[in-house]
C-alpha cells in the first residue's frame, strides 16, 4: 500500500513517525511518500517538505505568510495527484489540512485523518465538512467521540499518543547529579517550544524564582534555540536549562508552571501539580475570545470538563497570580486535591496503543 501522510509541526512529526512505525508491523509492503519532519523521515519514505517550512502560529502570522501557505498547498497537491496514493493520512494541522482533505476527496482518494481538529472549540459548524471529505477520523482526546456524535458522525477513539511516549520513557537514574541539581525539590517551568510563546511568558515564570528560595528552578528548553538565547531571560538567576529533557525533567519535578498547549497534559500524566499560563498577541486573543466557545484552555480541564488546574490567561499572567496559584499547589490541601483529579483524568485517558490502534484500523478499511 502507498500512504501518504501530512504533518504541518513537530508534534505531528512524532505522531506521525509512530504511526509509520505501527503501519509498517501491519502492512510489510507499506510505502510512505509525506509532509513531515526528521522523526518521520527516520522511519524511512520519502520527505517531500519539511514542517519548518510549514508551521505559522496565530492570525497575524498566518496573514504575514499566506504566500507562502498557498505555494505549499500547491505542492502538496500537485504532489499527492501524481503519487496516487492509496490513501491520504492528514495529522492534525487542520487549516492546511482541511484543504487537501477536500482536494483529495474530490479526487477520490481516501481520507484518514489522525487526530481530529479542534472543531469543539471554534467554528463548530465545520463538522460539516469534515463529514464530507474525510472517510475516518481517529480521535485522540476522549469527550470528542459525543461531540462528533452529536454532529451524526461515527469516529474512532484510538486513545492517546501521549500515553505512549510516557510508557515508552526511561527515566535517568542519574538525573540530578548530571544536571547538579542538588536534593532541593524542582520547580519546573514550561514555557512552550515558538519563539512568541517563551517571550511573552518565560519573563513572567522567572520573576517569581526569588520568593521560592527553598526549591531549585530548571526550564524545559526547546532543541530549536541557543543556551545563549535563554540567558538573556534568566540573567544571572540561578536557574537550570535543560535541553531535550523535559520527560526526565517532569519525573522529577515537584510542581511546574506550564504554558497552555500539549505539555499541560504531559505534565498531569506525570503526576505533577501545575499552574497553566498564556499570553498572545493583543489582537490574536481579542479575535479568539469572540471565536472560541470552550471553558478551558487546557487539555486537562478540558477532558475532565472541569477546572483542575488554574489557568492565567492574558493580564492574568502576571507575577503575584502566577506565585499565589503555585504557593497553592507546593504542599497541602490545594495540592493533594489537584493529585486526586489526576487519577481521574487517568482513568478517562484509557491505555496506551494509539498508534498500533490507528494502524490496525487504518489497514482494515482499505481493505
């Protein structure tokens, strides 16, 4: 079988690199063609176009980039016309997505879909098309099975990627000692992986540093910048950079102040009490506060439809918020009480699979 797969980030990358992995223990003969990034291209196929390219945050951002989003649609479909796939594998990356979903559709290729679009969240009103040109989707966050149910649409819930990753992980016996971070208790601080995101919130998880002196700070940061990048945050504050180790990182944190995204419920998964944070561009959040139609930000008030961890939004992303919430959550009721939600979440997160799931299901409908 030829399967061609889209991912537009590095989130999809990952997700779409186990996905091939998991194919290829269905379908020995399978041959991959993709959008993607390096995890996928380790797997073996051929990488058309990298995310780097690909990947604009924002509305202003995307209408910087247009001209750009149009040549890569181009590409991608002229592309996918004269592979002539078996099938069509679109990760996420819904904007981009969408529009070769349809493309695809009209040219009668059929259209998986990994990881449903955040249509609960915005703009429900595209279930309609997603109805019409996608043939499956495979969900991976649990309350979306109702909700495209309620739109008279059949999917898949496949449970989640990330369980795997964190099943998959191997925690570093001698963690603190390589990072010399001491017996102290971490305090993680997660402050995303785009430039935008650690610019306008790191700032604000430094400043509380100085009224914790009884606990050591270390930054998860992202591969994609310089160690001298992030030192014209932390100045001379005594705080840790660790690269490509946010897994270990979270294994050993005490608590953690998380910027809103994936790596919220990666830090519940590891059982470590947070303080969700987020700040956009002035008018990127003026238009999604009129758009949006959800409760929460965060994947884990979201899954378990009600507020866990608290969430600091625009000017409640500020110094004294940010350092109330998490004195909160160090010791005590506010922080055995966030624990007992976890086991909750757990519980409807289901086990790990998803990819070996999508695969298997991927291979029975084509045949």
């Amino acid at each position: 079988m030829k399967y061609y797969l889209v991912a537009g980030e590095a989130s999809g990358d990952l997700h779409g690199a186990n996905l091939m992995k998991a194919l290829k223990a269905e379908d020995d003969e399978a041959v991959f063609r993709y959008f993607g990034g390096d995890k996928m291209e380790a797997e073996g196929g051929e990488l058309v176009k990298h995310y780097a390219d690909m990947a604009f945050m924002g509305f202003t951002e995307v209408i910087l980039n247009l001209r750009t989003i149009f040549r890569n649609l181009k590409a991608c479909k002229d592309d996918i016309l004269q592979w002539k796939p078996d099938v069509l594998i679109l990760i996420d990356f819904p904007g981009f997505n969408l529009k070769i979903a349809e493309f695809a559709k009209a040219n009668g290729i059929k259209v998986c879909y990994y990881i449903s679009p955040k249509v609960w969240a915005w703009n429900q009103k595209r279930v309609l098309k997603i109805k019409k040109v996608v043939d499956h989707m495979f969900c991976i966050l649990p309350f979306e099975v109702d909700f495209y149910k309620e739109w008279g649409m059949k999917v898949d819930y496949v449970g989640n990627p990330l369980l795997d990753e964190i099943a998959q992980f191997t925690p570093d016996l001698n963690f603190r000692e390589n990072h010399q971070l001491g017996d102290e208790k971490i305090i993680a601080l997660l402050p995303g992986s785009r430039k935008q995101e650690i610019e306008r919130l790191l700032p604000v998880m430094l400043s509380i540093s100085e009224n914790h002196p009884g606990y050591v700070f270390a930054i998860a940061a992202a591969p994609t910048f310089t160690e001298s990048y992030y030192r014209q945050f932390t100045g001379d504050k005594k705080v840790h950079l660790l690269f490509n180790n946010t897994y270990n990182l979270l294994h050993h944190a005490h608590a953690a102040i998380v910027a809103s995204g994936t790596a919220t419920l990666e830090t519940a998964l590891f059982k470590v009490p947070q303080v969700v944070v987020y700040k956009g561009g002035t008018i990127s959040i003026a238009i999604a506060r009129m758009l949006v139609k959800i409760k929460f930000i965060s994947l884990v008030n979201l899954i378990v439809n009600k507020k866990i961890v608290t969430e600091l939004i625009q000017e409640d992303c500020n110094t004294q918020k940010v350092n109330e919430e998490l004195k909160m959550i160090l010791e005590g009721a506010g922080r055995n009480e966030m624990l007992k939600h976890y086991d909750e979440l757990l519980l409807l997160m289901g086990k790990p699979g998803a990819s070996a799931k999508t695969a298997r299901l991927i291979t029975t409908y084509l045949h």
